[in-house]
C-alpha cells in the first residue's frame, strides 16, 4: 500500500533535519519512505490528514519479556529472585504453546496502541512468540533464552540455532540476537559458548548485567572478579553487546565500559518497582555510552508504554543528581528511537523518518486538556503525552492502528484468552 500523510508536524529525530518541521506531507511507497517534502501530489492508496498533529519514528523497546503481559502485578512484596524463584518461574513452567502465543498478542497490541513499532525479547517458546509477531505487524527482535541452571543449557543453544537457521533473513520485521539471561544463572564455559555463538552467526548479545545489589555480589563471588566488568571485556571483547540495567555500576566501571561496543537498556520503571535503585545513565551519556529505553516485562514493569518510561527516566535523572538540566527532552526522544535503532543494530532501517528507511511512524493526537498550550513540543511529548495520544501506528509501510482501532485482531477475543491463562496458571 503507498501512503501519503499530509501537512503534519514532522519530529524525524534525523540529525540531517530540522529538529521539527511543520506543515510537511511523508510519501510511503513498498514499506520505505519515498519522500519528505511539502505539498506532495501523488496517486497513492491511501491519504491520512495529519493536520496539527505529530508524526514521529515509532518508540523502539530494547529490553523487555513479551508474553509476560500476563504477569502484571504480580510482584508486591517480593524482591526480584524472590518473585521470580516462587512466584514466576512456577507459573511458567504450566505455560504451553497456545498461552504464549495469546500472551504474546496481548503485548503486541498493548504496543501498537501505546506507539512502540519494535521490541527486543528475551523468553522461550520463541516461535510462538514470532508466530504473533509476524500476525500482528510488530517489528521484533527475539531470542530464546539461554541459562544453564537447570542443566539444559546445551538444548537451548540447540534450539536458538535452529531458530536462526529458520529465520534469519527470513522476514522483514523478524531478527534474532543471542540472549543470554545473565552471568548468575550461567557459568563460565557456558557464556564462552554462548559468546562463540554470537560470533558465528554475527549477532548481537543481548544479556541482564547488574540489575540489583545481590546479582553484583552473585557475579563477583561466582566468577570470582573484583568487578563484573571485567565478564564483558573477557568474554564479549569483539561483540556488540546490549546490557539491561546496569543499575550497580561504579563510575570506573562505566568509563571502563565506555571503551567497549556495550549498548545500555535502561528499565526505569522495573528498577524502581524492583527496588534496584536507578542506573547513572547521565553519567553513560557523558561518557559516549549509547544508552535506550526498555520497559522489562510487565510483570515488573508493569506495561510497555515507552512514553511513561521516557518521563520516569527524565525525572530521575534530574532527581538523583539535583540538577533540572540533566536530560533535556530532546535526548530523551532520542533514547527511545535513534539510541533504540543503534542498540539493536537496526539504525540503517529504523528509528528516524528518513528516505530509504522503513515506514515504522507514529501520529500523535496533541490536541488534549493535558497537551495544551505547547509551549516546548518535546517536553510535552516526553512529560505530558501518554501512549493513548497515539491515533495512528504503521509498521514497516502497513497501518497496524488507525483511530485508535487496531487492524485484523479481535481484541476481545485476547482479553478474555489471557485471562483464562491466569486463572489456569495462577
């Protein structure tokens, strides 16, 4: 389908525009961005009047657990191993095919809804998990999860290869990275193999790292370090590595970082509801640390709204470090596309609206109790606007969302689906 969206208030988040644009129509042809100009005429299939209303890239998620849409609030009262020990990982183990899959959906309208067009996952029964990626347009990263707790760590690397080998290059919207669940649930001559996978498939690590006080200590005493630093330059030296987290790490460490190809996902809502802490992203920023934005799985983080988690991780900053010009909104737009796109090395395709690049927009309603007067548009993106001011959502040139009804999935139909998976489980 071509597509033609007129005379909006363009926010491309490309460094080779302006910062925003008003009055310009977008050109989509064949899933790409054909042109960006004002007063296009062309024959098209569609027209969408976009009139005194944003047009951004759409938010891309760099670390979260999809199908955990069914945990949400669950954890009151639990630390994080607590929660997961024995709360989660029982309840997961009764999950078949047909719960991941519903479960699945159920976050990828959650994101449509709220304007995120991609996600990086880290969960199992992987396929199913891409079976409703692919049935609902989502642009997807996955993985399936590598730890070797149980003793089977060896039929999970089995099982991401086999993955890779089913579909990489396959689809458009689908990519695989090695996901490694972290250094406390592995050992040694695991992660190296894990690491000698990414390097023979060329992928990305994607890997939890120093979310809490007790996985830092696990890891110290485990591998037995002074600092968990000292896991990625010895084993991830030559790889492109995503951490999640990254709560507890000293200011050495994270100029030690600096010197690594590491991409930081930042989880300020889980962290917070976890009790973590909050992760000195300001001081990674200085340092030339490409750092984004994940939600974690709703379980903790509660829901995928990327908006929600772009005003916690501006107020914290400025919070933790008593200083109001911390984090201007404009880099916090940033975290969640253009950092996003080159953490899960994607910043050719997505993550600005630029010609050639692929048709992954959003279209914001601004015209709200709470988005009225604008007097600085990116503040109010990232301090008022919430996921539900999302009108349109297009993924890849494909209207996945438009006036707020999502395309070609009965949302009903999911709802009740996931709550009987609970009720199953629970």
């Amino acid at each position: 389908m071509n597509i033609l969206i007129k005379n909006c208030n363009l926010i491309s988040m490309s460094d080779k525009r302006e910062k925003i644009e008003e009055n310009i129509d977008i050109l989509i042809k064949a899933g790409k961005i054909n042109m960006i100009a004002k007063n296009i005429e062309e024959n098209v299939d569609k027209v969408i009047y976009a009139n005194g209303k944003i047009v951004m890239p759409g938010l891309i998620n760099t670390h979260a657990h999809v199908p955990m849409s069914i945990f949400r609030e669950t954890l009151d009262g639990y630390n994080l191993q607590d929660w997961l020990e024995k709360k989660i990982w029982p309840m997961e183990d009764k999950l078949n095919l047909e719960d991941i899959y519903y479960a699945s959906l159920l976050s990828f309208i959650e994101m449509i809804k709220t304007g995120c067009t991609t996600i990086n996952d880290m969960y199992f029964m992987t396929d199913e998990i891409i079976k409703a990626g692919l049935n609902s347009g989502i642009r997807l990263q996955t993985t399936r999860t590598l730890m070797d707790i149980a003793k089977d760590g060896e039929i999970r690397i089995k099982e991401l290869e086999e993955l890779i080998e089913r579909y990489n290059d396959k689809e458009e919207t689908i990519t695989l990275n090695i996901g490694i669940h972290g250094f406390y649930t592995t050992n040694a001559p695991y992660i190296e193999k894990c690491a000698n996978l990414a390097r023979k498939y060329n992928k990305i690590v994607h890997i939890h790292f120093c979310e809490n006080s007790k996985e830092r200590e696990d890891i110290i005493k485990g591998y037995s370090v002074q600092s968990p630093v000292e896991l990625i330059k010895k084993y991830f030296k030559d790889l492109h590595v995503v951490l999640a987290h990254s709560v507890k790490l000293t200011k050495e460490e994270i100029k030690e970082l600096a010197n690594e190809n590491v991409h930081i996902s930042h989880c300020p809502v889980s962290n917070l509801k976890l009790g973590c802490g909050v992760a000195n992203i300001s001081y990674m920023l200085d340092k030339g640390i490409n750092v984004s934005i994940g939600t974690d799985g709703q379980g903790s983080g509660s829901n995928l709204d990327l908006f929600e988690a772009m005003k916690y991780t501006a107020l914290l900053q400025k919070g933790i470090l008593e200083n109001p010009k911390e984090l201007p909104a404009y880099e916090v737009l940033k975290m969640a596309t253009v950092n996003g796109a080159k953490a899960l090395g994607l910043e050719e395709k997505i993550g600005a609206i630029e010609e050639n690049k692929s048709a992954d927009i959003i279209i914001i309603n601004m015209d709200t109790v709470t988005s009225i007067p604008i007097n600085n548009v990116f503040s109010q993106i990232v301090y008022n606007i919430k996921g539900t001011n999302v009108e349109t959502t297009i993924i890849n040139g494909k209207i996945v969302m438009e006036n707020r009804v999502v395309k070609g999935i009965n949302e009903s139909d999911i709802y009740n689906k996931c709550n009987q998976i609970i009720k199953r489980i629970r």
